[in-house]
C-alpha cells in the first residue's frame, strides 16, 4: 500500500530528490530516560549509567516510541521544514514520504523521500548537466554544500577528549566563520571516529548477498576508487570528490 502511494506521489509531481535515514540512538539519548521518568543518581559511575539507559531502553518499548516520534518531528520542523514554504537546510521542501522500519532488537528508525521544489526530473536534468557547463558546476557546487566524501585523518586533528573536542554552540558570540570552522572540526572528528568503513569486511556488507556472480561484493561498494576531484561523466553522472 505504502509502495503505491509512493508511485502516486511520483506519477502525480516530480521524482524525489533526496533519500534520508534517521536513525536516533535510543541506548545513548538521555531524553528517553527523562521519558520513561528514570533519573540516574549524580553519583552514579558511568557504567552504571550506561546499563540503567540499556534497561530502561530494551524494557520500555513506549519511552522509547515516543522519543523516536519526538527526534523525527524535530528534524523535520526544524531542521527540513517540509511543507511549511520556509526553506530548510535542503533548501525549499514541498513534500515527504517515511516508513518507519525496526532492526533486530526492535529500535525503530526512518526511511524518508523528499521531494524538492522545483526539483527537475532525472532525465531533464541530466541533458541540461551535459549540455550547459555552468548548470553543472552550480549542481556539483550544492552537491559539495551538503555532501562530504573525504576526512582530514592527520591524527593531530582529532582530538581524544577535552576542551578542544566539545562540540561547537550556536549561542558562542563567535562569528559564523568561526562557528563554521569549529563544526567542520567536530564533524570531521565524528566521521573519523564513526563513519568509517572497517578495513576487513562485517556480516552487515553482505546483507543482502545473492547466490551467482558478484555474491562476494560488498553491498557499500567499498573499497572505492579516489576521485581526487568532482566531475561529470560522459553519462550526465556526476562524480564527487
């Protein structure tokens, strides 16, 4: 049902231009304790911290509902604005589609279309990237806006803990400059540190593995050939770097 209404949406207006996964971690957070109204003690150690978030979270399915509902509607009142006409930080979104999905254990996480004003179908859009220079250096620079596919891995720039590794705040009287410089830091550190493909392959790469050719491949493509700079093909695909 869900599908056809998806192909509703599609066949009615343009084609989606953005996949989004939301994927709150409900073990860490601790609104969900505040929800299912559990205080840790001041003088609590940190491991018994962490296993009062685990009880709390794997025995509290409605807590945990309701902090899930509540980070979801925060990004997209806040952050997306979808259907509000007020631009987001994916610019002006007029539509979305979520499917709320769960893992093993049952935490609940979200697969979401979004649909764009203005947004161009595939097939338009990629004869005007082959054809005029300039729309495709313009698409490519809003690419790189929002997408980075590369980190800084020079060990002295990731800092362990401390001062220097505390997220950067929007209330600091910093210039945007500044505030900018500082959440490329902390970004930088947190891909470092979590979005890093492991140099040996996981069961999770293999997910989704088929019997016949190719069944060995990794599902992430990794490892994946360095693109020392963005460009597009004779396809009308654009590449980043």
């Amino acid at each position: 049902m869900m599908r056809a209404e998806i192909k509703g949406l599609i066949v009615r207006g343009a084609i989606p231009a953005i996949w989004v996964t939301i994927n709150p971690s409900d073990l860490r957070n601790p609104l969900v304790l505040i929800l299912a109204g559990i205080k840790i003690p001041a003088d609590a150690l940190p491991a018994a911290g962490a296993a009062i978030r685990y009880a709390t979270t794997t025995s509290n399915p409605v807590a945990v509902a309701q902090f899930f509902n509540h980070i979801c509607k925060a990004i997209f009142d806040g952050l997306i604005q979808s259907g509000t006409g007020r631009i987001g930080i994916l610019g002006q979104v007029a539509n979305h589609y979520g499917v709320v999905e769960t893992n093993g254990r049952g935490m609940l996480h979200l697969h979401v279309l979004i649909w764009l004003m203005g947004n161009l179908a595939f097939s338009t859009l990629r004869e005007r990237i082959l054809q005029d220079g300039a729309f495709a250096q313009r698409v490519i620079h809003y690419l790189e806006s929002i997408i980075i596919q590369s980190i800084n891995s020079d060990n002295d720039s990731i800092p362990e803990s401390g001062p220097a590794n505390i997220p950067p705040s929007s209330k600091d009287p910093g210039s945007d400059d500044e505030f900018h410089q500082k959440l490329m830091a902390d970004s930088n550190t947190v891909a470092c540190k979590a979005q890093m493909h492991f140099s040996n392959h996981t069961a999770t790469c293999f997910k989704y593995r088929q019997k016949g050719q190719g069944k060995a491949a990794c599902r992430f493509g990794m490892p994946r050939d360095l693109q020392p700079h963005s460009e597009v093909d004779k396809l009308g695909v654009i590449h980043l770097a």
